[in-house]
C-alpha cells in the first residue's frame, strides 16, 4: 500500500486538485493505497513515521512542495521505507535536482514504475536537511518571497522576492571552516548545499549531487548593492562558479558561525549564531 501526506495548502489548493487525479489513477490501477492530510507544521512528519510502520508499506509520498517532502523524509529516517515526491507547491526545488518529472502525473508514474535509490541527507545541528541551507542574500530573498507566495505560484514570488532584496540588502560577516580551514569575510551568499537549486530553479549550486556523500559549500563575496543585478544573469544560468567573486568547497564537515545570523533551510528561516552540517550519506530511500 502507498501512503499519500497531501498538505492542503500547499500551491494555493493546487495539492487538492492534484489529490483527485491521483485518486482516480489509484482507483483504475486497483492499487492498494490511503490519502492522509497534514494540518500543521511537523504533521507530515508525524504522519510518515506512522505510515512507515504499517505491514505492506510500499512507500509514502509526499505531495506539496519542498517544505512537506523535508516534513516526510524527516519521518522516514531510519526506517528504510522509500520516498516519493509528487510536486504541488510552490518552488519544489528538490526534485529539480534528483530528475523527477515537475508533472504530478508523470511524477505518480515515476513512483508506480521505478525502484528507489538511495540519496544523501544533509545535517544541521541536530536536524536535517534535504536540499540547501544558505544566509545572506539568500535569506533575504527569502523573506520578501514568503510574503508573495500568498498571491502568486511557480517562480514568480522568487523573482519579486529577489529584486526587493536588491534593493535592501545588506552583507553578512561569516567565519566559515571547510576541510580544517576557518576563513572570515563579509559575504553576499553562503550556501551549503545537498541539492542544486533554490528560488523555483535558481542553480546556486550547479555542481551539487545528492548522492556523492559530501555537500557543496558555495561563497559569494560581498559587492556594493548597485553592483548585484549585474551578477544575476550569471546566477540564473548556472554559472555562479565562474565568477571571480565565488569560493566552491566540497567536502564532508562544515561550519559556519555569524552572530544573529538567519539561516535559510530548505525553504525555513532559522535563527543560530553557529550552523554545524555534516553529511548522512544514502540515509534515505527515494524514488527518483
């Protein structure tokens, strides 16, 4: 039986609609499955965990956006039950990255036909994470573009939430260790990634790959505020590394340490002065 976590709120009520094709592929199939829905944050969670210790849990999937698939695979850590990811969010970045179709049906296909694989989870502090952590402009990003997802899908709140932080950002001073190397500068970013994407498609990370046990360190140094809309062409076509400003790192343990810094993970704002990330390499089964 396959178990479906749908967050109800998730694209606006785009999850719903999704819901009812889901069901009537389910039905036709004569395939043996149940529709859980979240009703508060950790829900998923919960939920996931619970259906992974059901007898014949084939799989349990999430369907929503970055935010409920982290919920899911939180709940399924351990357990060795696979995931799957049926995009009906907003951004859904995590998927860009593992190759699952950004089609809803064709991602149920996806999971009906393949066989998991195992993919690398990152950790931050005592949580994980599946996608990317990042401060900086990033963040700031963030916050203008959590307010616009209220009125607006797909990548169009990032994009309104990128240019109003152009407009109000303001450096971060990092120290940052990577490989037993600490280093400290005002940065414009500070991403470490499991995944490739962020903002709807953004590829802050190009290189990154979820299932080379290690994670990405990506640094962009600070530049004047008239000066970032020249940088963002590159940024959007995937060519952060090439600038001259970027500092990439690969490896297994890092840390950064900024007082009051705001941290954004997988779509979250956190608040720490010091962010420890290692790597949990194939810790999750995913069909992808």
């Amino acid at each position: 039986m396959y178990t479906f976590i749908v967050n109800p709120a998730a694209g606006n009520g785009y999850a719903l609609k999704i819901q009812q094709q889901i069901e009537e592929v389910m039905q036709q199939g004569g395939i043996a499955y149940e529709m859980l829905h979240t009703s508060a944050p950790e829900h998923a969670m919960e939920l996931a965990k619970e259906a992974s210790a059901k007898e014949g849990c084939q799989g349990v999937i999430a369907v929503g956006g970055d935010g409920t698939a982290y919920e899911v695979a939180c709940g399924l850590m351990e357990t060795g039950v696979p995931m799957g990811i049926i995009p009906a969010g907003t951004g859904n970045d995590f998927i860009k990255t593992v190759n699952i179709p950004k089609k809803p049906m064709e991602a149920l296909e996806h999971i009906l036909q393949g066989k998991p694989r195992p993919v690398d989870v990152g950790r931050l502090n005592q949580r994980m994470f599946l996608n990317v952590c990042g401060t900086g402009f990033d963040e700031q990003t963030l916050e203008y573009t959590l307010a616009a997802k209220k009125y607006a899908r797909g990548i169009l709140p990032y994009m309104i939430g990128l240019f109003r932080a152009i407009f109000s950002y303001n450096p971060v001073h990092v120290a940052f260790t990577a490989d037993g190397e600490t280093q400290e500068r005002d940065v414009l970013l500070c991403s470490i990634a499991n995944g490739r994407f962020i903002g709807g498609g953004i590829p802050v990370c190009p290189d990154a790959k979820p299932d080379d046990g290690l994670l990405d360190m990506v640094i962009v140094e600070t530049k004047p505020r008239w000066k970032i809309p020249f940088y963002l062409p590159g940024l959007m076509m995937g060519k952060i590394d090439k600038f001259k400003i970027t500092t990439h790192k690969r490896c297994r343990e890092m840390t950064i340490i900024s007082k009051g810094m705001r941290l954004n993970v997988d779509g979250e704002i956190l608040a720490m002065d010091r962010a420890d990330f290692s790597v949990m390499p194939g810790k999750l089964m995913l069909y992808w």
